[in-house]
C-alpha cells in the first residue's frame, strides 16, 4: 500500500494528493516536544497517561494526550525502559545507569502521578530489565536478564510483596531471556523467554497458578517469545519470533482459548531478524499487533484482520479501548487515534488517489527539495495532525525541518487536496 503514497524516480516524485479533511481522522500526531526515542506507552484511561523510552524522564498526560509534560526521574540514568501504573497517582518505573561501562539498573517509584520520582531499589548485577507489572499496589514483577554477546542470556524473574522496597527472586533459567511477564489476575500469570539465537535454546512460556510461588511449562519451541498477553486464565495471546526451516526468521503472533492446552496461529508477518510485534488484546474479538512498518487490527478474534500504515519508526503502543489508542516511536513520535485508527492511514486507496504533474526533487531530503518550474511560488506544508508548519519559496521547500511525514500544497490554492513529503 505504500507504492500508492511515494512513487520515486531518479528525477522526480510522483506525488499523491489526499484530501485535507482526512488528515483529522486515523492517526494524529501529538506534541511530545522531545525528540528522544520513546518505546512504552502506558493508559490507566483515555484521558491519564504517560510515555518513556531512552532519555531521563517520563513524559505524562491528563488530558488524552493534547498537553504532554516533562517529568525528570533522575539526571543520570541513560534511558526509562518500563513503566508500570497502579492508578492515576501510584506508579513505578526502571532506568538504566551507567556504571563502568555497564548498564545498572535502578527502579523508582512514584505517588503523585509521575511529577517527581523516589529512588527505591538498586540491583548491581549488570542486567537489562524489560518489563514491570504490579498485580496490587504491593505485590509486583520484575522481568529481566543479563545478556550474553552470544544472543542467549540468563533470565530472572524477581517478586515484591512490599511496593518495591525489596525484592525476591522467583524464577529463573541460565541460558534463556526472560521478555515480558503478564498477570490475568493476582494469582494467575505467564512468563515469555527465549534467546534470539535459536541455537543456543528453544524458547518458551511458564504459567503459575498461586501467584509465583511455583512455575510450570506451558509450552516450548524454536522460538523467541516475546510478548504475552493474558486476558484472563483461558484466552491468552503471545507474540514471538521463529528460525523454523523451510521458512526461517519470521514473526508470529497465537492465541489460545484454552488457557494453553492448544494455540492457534492468527497473524505472521516479515523476516525481519529478531523482531516480535507487540500484542494490544482488547477483549476477545479486538486485538492490534504492531508489526514492523504495519499496524494489524482483527475485529473478530483473529479470523481476518485489516492493516495501517501510521507514519514513522513505532515502537510502543497501547489502546484504552477499541478507538482511543496511542502509538509511540523514534524522534519523539507520539500517534493518537479516537476512531480506531481508521481514516487517511487504512483508507487511502478509497479516496482515489490522483497523479500530479507537480515535480518535487530530492524525495525523501535532508535539507530541502526544489520543484523544478516553481521555483519563484509559495509552497505551505503541513504535519499529519494538520497544523502548518510554515511556507516556502519553491527553490528551497522544507529547510529547516525536523525530520517527519508533511503535506504540501500552493499556498495560494482554494482547494484542499494536500501533497505528501517525506523528510527524513
């Protein structure tokens, strides 16, 4: 579907023109006003909510995302890399330190929303962490691992009956990741493991039944499981990356109504080395998977699915219900729907895309791009939530730019159809 939006020659761009009023459904572009690269995104709401990734802060909303805000955790700490929030006050979060040359993990929790940050525990083992969830607002997980330059790793699960004051660990295997653990309720969950290189061990997933006291297999394979996603005992969905011949590296995603006696295979994706999608499960019937470059929605359970192309490098998402979502990514990236996603992204090859004569060169640019024969005309561009960012002279369309997806027309048309840039 792309080919209907960038056409590139050697000379020109054969531009695609859409019209102005469907910039305002689908995906919308917030302000962060950061630039740093942001990959979870957490709602307790549609209205509460806060973002992170690899800078020091965590950026927070009450209002659905039309203001963000900027909450420094602590100064020194390289990158936020998981979140987790009880209730619109009560939260944790890890970041990851510098010490020597290793990252040290440090994990802080907070009472009034995400505004100021407490230091709590320190682990001095030199290990990634990779996800957080409370199942109350003391009793909590801690999944992590310490990686081997041979793609495999040593897993650890740890357990906290305090708030995170101290911690136990419950869990744990010498030779497999530990990714991502999720909990139905207080005393039923799931752990995700495996390394990516399959060589090195078969992946899997662990359930418990008494609240992490004791762990059993669930099952096993060739696979790097990354995501789960427990909706309750029975209907769980796990996302992993496969290295099964005679179709190696390949994405993944299955469910199980059954609580794991049987899984069924719903969605497979690209070869992209060692990527898994993250898993956004609904209810029963609606559940988005964000794929590489495509965002996946089923409506009925997995049986047949509709696809997006929301602009720029994703890598975080999470949905309040089936039409409130937010999408994060590189470059402070920040996508809000209310409709479900649904408008000029999905829908594009429905409003008729026409040709334009109009050459724009280069396409995509890293300073600014010419229309041959327009040079002396007044160019207006704007972003994908449909502000104008500003006007240009033919000759030096888009310099100064930040890096992103505009929309450009005359700035003197009367007409809406608006021409998609690239700028990268």
């Amino acid at each position: 579907m792309k080919s209907h939006l960038f056409r590139l020659t050697p000379h020109a761009l054969l531009l695609t023109l859409i019209f102005f009023s469907a910039v305002h459904a689908g995906w919308v572009q917030q302000q962060s006003g950061t630039t740093a690269s942001l990959s979870r995104v957490f709602f307790l709401d549609s209205q509460t909510g806060w973002a992170c990734g690899g800078s020091c802060f965590v950026l927070r909303t009450t209002n659905g995302g039309q203001l963000w805000e900027r909450d420094t955790v602590d100064p020194s700490i390289l990158s936020v890399v998981c979140l987790w929030f009880q209730d619109p006050s009560l939260g944790w979060t890890v970041g990851a330190k510098d010490s020597s040359g290793h990252l040290i993990n440090q994990l802080f929790t907070t009472t009034d929303g995400g505004i100021h940050w407490q230091a709590i525990y320190r682990d001095t083992m030199i290990m990634t962490y990779f996800d957080i969830e409370f199942v109350t607002p003391l009793k909590g997980w801690l999944v992590g691992s310490q990686l081997y330059s041979n793609g495999s790793g040593k897993g650890y699960l740890f357990y906290t009956s305090d708030g995170g004051a101290t911690w136990v660990l419950r869990d744990s295997c010498t030779s497999t990741i530990y990714w991502d653990v999720s909990f139905a309720d207080s005393l039923y969950g799931i752990l995700a493991a495996g390394n990516p290189g399959m060589s090195e061990s078969s992946g899997f997933l662990k359930k418990t039944t008494d609240g992490g006291a004791s762990w059993q297999w669930l099952c096993s394979g060739l696979a790097m499981f990354r995501w789960v996603h427990c909706l309750d005992r029975n209907y769980i969905w796990r996302s992993a990356f496969y290295d099964i011949e005679p179709n190696p590296w390949y994405w993944g995603v299955s469910k199980t109504n059954d609580g794991g006696t049987s899984w069924t295979s719903v969605l497979r994706g690209g070869t992209n080395a060692y990527y898994a999608p993250p898993v956004e499960v609904i209810d029963t019937l609606k559940t988005w998977v964000l794929g590489f470059d495509t965002l996946y929605r089923t409506i009925d359970g997995g049986s047949s699915w509709t696809f997006q192309f929301p602009p720029g490098f994703k890598q975080g998402i999470c949905f309040w219900d089936s039409l409130n979502g937010w999408l994060v990514g590189q470059n402070g990236l920040i996508l809000h729907t209310t409709d479900g996603g649904s408008g000029v992204w999905s829908e594009i090859p429905r409003l008729t895309p026409h040709a334009s004569r109009l050459t724009f060169f280069p396409n995509p640019f890293t300073s600014f791009a010419t229309l041959p024969g327009h040079e002396a005309e007044r160019f207006a561009l704007y972003d994908i939530s449909g502000r104008r960012v500003g006007v240009w002279k033919g000759d030096r369309v888009g310099e100064g730019l930040s890096p992103g997806v505009y929309f450009l027309r005359s700035s003197d048309s009367k007409d809406k159809p608006l021409r998609i840039v690239k700028v990268r």
